[in-house]
C-alpha cells in the first residue's frame, strides 16, 4: 500500500528566530556574478569621479605621518618628542603632495573620458 504523506525532499532551513525560510534558493545570493561586478565596476567609477578635496589629504597624511613617527620611534629608537616634531613636519610635506597628485591624477582621468566620449 502506497504511503498517505511522502517525505520531504529537502530540510526545510530553520532562522535562529524559528522561522522557516520557503523552499528554493535560501541559502544563495540571488545576484549572478555578472551583476556583482557591473555594480562593483558602478561603484568605483562614482567614487573616483569625484574631485579631490583638501580633507581627504589631510586625512591621509595625517594616517601616514603618524605611521612615520611610529616607525621613527621604533626602528631608529628616537624619543617620541622628536618624533612628533618630525610627525607635524612630514604632514605639512604631505598634505600638498597628497592633493596636488589626487588633483592630477583627477584630470587625467576626466580627460580620457571626454577624450572616449568625443570618439
């Protein structure tokens, strides 16, 4: 005699919550790879479309000033007095040679772009 309920083809998959989540693709991303990478490829292209400002160079020198007085601390064991003196001083080098390559780096790209355009 054939039996009255059939078993499940599948484990229902369980939410810490309790839920059950509906049959299907519930443990996969529903985007394909293609699309992960046009979005990717999207995002990218919005960021680096964007004209350097003077904050963003500050921030990174700053990041990278206190790197250089950590490794004047560390490696050439200096104290750390001097080693903040050289801090400030490798900000105010950085800071101008930061923006001014963002900035030529910028127009470059903005000029391919009218230069791909006009083709």
């Amino acid at each position: 005699m054939a039996k009255a309920k059939r078993k499940r083809q599948r484990k229902h998959r369980g939410t810490p919550a309790g839920t059950i989540e509906a049959r299907g693709r519930t443990g996969h991303p529903t985007s394909t790879r293609a699309d992960a990478k046009a979005i990717s490829r999207e995002r990218r292209a919005h960021r680096l479309d964007k004209p350097p400002t003077w904050r963003g160079a500050l921030n990174r020198a700053v990041v990278m000033a206190v790197i250089f007085a950590l490794v004047v601390v560390v490696l050439f064991k200096r104290p750390v007095a001097a080693a903040a003196v050289l801090g400030v001083a490798m900000v105010l080098v950085y800071l101008p040679m930061s923006y001014y390559t963002d900035r030529f780096i910028y127009n470059r790209r903005q000029r391919q772009k009218q230069a791909r355009t006009a083709r």
